[in-house]
C-alpha cells in the first residue's frame, strides 16, 4: 500500500492487507538477521565485559552499529569513557 493510495483510498484497509504487510516486515526482518554471522553479537558482549573489568560504563554510553558489505562485516563500538 503506497502513500497515494492510503490518502486517496476513504475506507478502511481490511485486516487480511494489514496483517499482509505486517507479515512482510517480519519476514524482511528474519531474513536481514539470518545473514548476520552469529558470533557477533557473543563478540560484542565480551568486548563489553572486557572494557567494564577496567572502566565503569552505562549502557547508555555504549553505541553498536553493523554494516554488512559483500565480503565483510564490520562491528562497531562506540563508548563513551569518563574523564
């Protein structure tokens, strides 16, 4: 359902269309976590615990991101040390 038709069209989408495209974005999420290698988000965490035995960080001061090119996946932490 594009934007046009959702302004133009007056009734209600029925429940089969709405459930539909909520059902494409739950298979379009599975299937981005099914190419991330699994060993990531176990790498992340004890990077984490590493940095925590010598600094004391919030989970708040912690940013991950994961970029996913053709050959190579990057992981990157941001932290934010105190003074």
């Amino acid at each position: 359902m594009g934007i046009f038709d959702y302004l133009l069209k007056k009734d209600k989408p029925s429940s089969a269309s709405v459930a539909k495209e909520r059902l494409q974005i739950i298979v379009a999420h599975e299937r981005r976590k099914r190419n991330q290698p699994d060993y990531l988000p176990m790498m992340q965490q004890e990077i984490l615990s590493v940095i925590r035995k010598y600094v004391e960080i919030a989970d708040d001061q912690v940013t991950v991101q994961l970029e996913n090119s053709d050959d190579c996946s990057v992981l990157e932490l941001n932290i934010t040390l105190p003074e």
